[in-house]
C-alpha cells in the first residue's frame, strides 16, 4: 500500500451522511468506497433476507461475537490494501474495534459528521435506502438509537480527527469535504 494514501473514514449516526460523503469522493476525486454494510448485505442477500436495518443489527453483533469484534475492520483493511486509489473513504464505522484496528493503517483519518435527529430522520424516509426505511415513524427511528450497532457512536465521535456539521445545505456539505482533501 502506499505511503500516500489518504484514507477517511466516516462516523455518525443513522442518515447523518456518510453515504452522500462517499459518493462525493468517488464522483469528484476518484476515491475507492468501502462501507462496512457492505459485507452484511452480502450475507443477507446470500440468505434471501430482507436487507432492514433490524436484519443488519442481529447480523452485525452475530459476527462480531463469532470471529471477533474487529472481523469487520479487518476485512475493510484488506479492501483498503488493495485498493489501488488515492484517495479511500471507508463507511460506517459504528465499534470501538472499527476504530482501533483501523487507526493502524497508514493514512488513516476519522471524520465524524454530525446532523440533528429530525433532519436525519426526514432525509433516511426520502433516500428509503433500505426496505423499511420510506414507512418508518419518528418513533422507530429515535427507537432503532437504542440498538447495539448505534450505541457506541457518539463517544466515537468525539474521538474524530475532524467533525463536519451537515444541518445545512449539501453545497456547504461538500465544501466542509472538500478542505478534508486540500
């Protein structure tokens, strides 16, 4: 792997834009994407099970607890290895492991995007990203915080090398990841 590479992994909580962060960097830098619910919707497709977001959130702790808290880090490096881009944006770091194991990568930067609960809320009904996403309440949103897989997020979140506020607009969103590149 080269020395330079800049690798950016995002944090935050559900909707808050790490994807939208994604796919600015591939689109206007080139960057290789690698999220973390990647490999989850693999094993639910391989499964024939929807890809909910209550399904990711027995997947996820169901490997972790299996093959060890870092397993999905590890398979994330190895994308990262290979990866021949320069620029690298890793998606949904969610664990303190995710955290400590890629911390060790060269290049390695966190960046954790922070948004208002009800601004996330209407933005995940509009993407309906997953399947039960265009149907879902307020309630079950601010509910779904209280799962395993979004509990540790905000202490991860102060540990980020930077923090964006995505409340405003998308132009001021891309300006803020723009000054992570320069």
């Amino acid at each position: 792997m080269a020395k330079n590479k800049v690798i950016l992994g995002f944090t935050g909580l559900i909707a808050c834009g790490k994807g939208t962060a994604a796919k600015y960097f591939k689109d206007k830098y080139n960057a290789d994407t690698f999220r973390f619910s990647t490999m989850l919707r693999d094993v639910l497709d391989r499964l024939y099970l929807p890809q909910s977001r209550e399904n990711f959130q027995i997947l996820s702790p169901l490997l972790r607890e299996t093959f060890g808290q870092d397993i999905m880090a590890k398979v994330i490096a190895e994308d990262v290895k290979k990866s021949k881009a320069d620029i690298i944006v890793i998606d949904g770091m969610r664990r303190p492991a995710d955290i400590e194991y890629l911390r060790n990568v060269p290049g390695f930067r966190m960046v954790a995007i922070d948004v208002d609960m009800r601004t996330r809320y209407e933005r995940l009904v509009k993407r309906g990203e997953n399947t039960d996403d265009t149907s879902k309440t307020f309630e079950q949103f601010q509910k779904e915080h209280e799962a395993e897989t979004e509990i540790y997020i905000p202490e991860l979140m102060k540990q980020a090398d930077v923090t964006i506020d995505n409340n405003g607009s998308v132009e001021d969103f891309y300006k803020q990841l723009d000054k992570l590149i320069k």
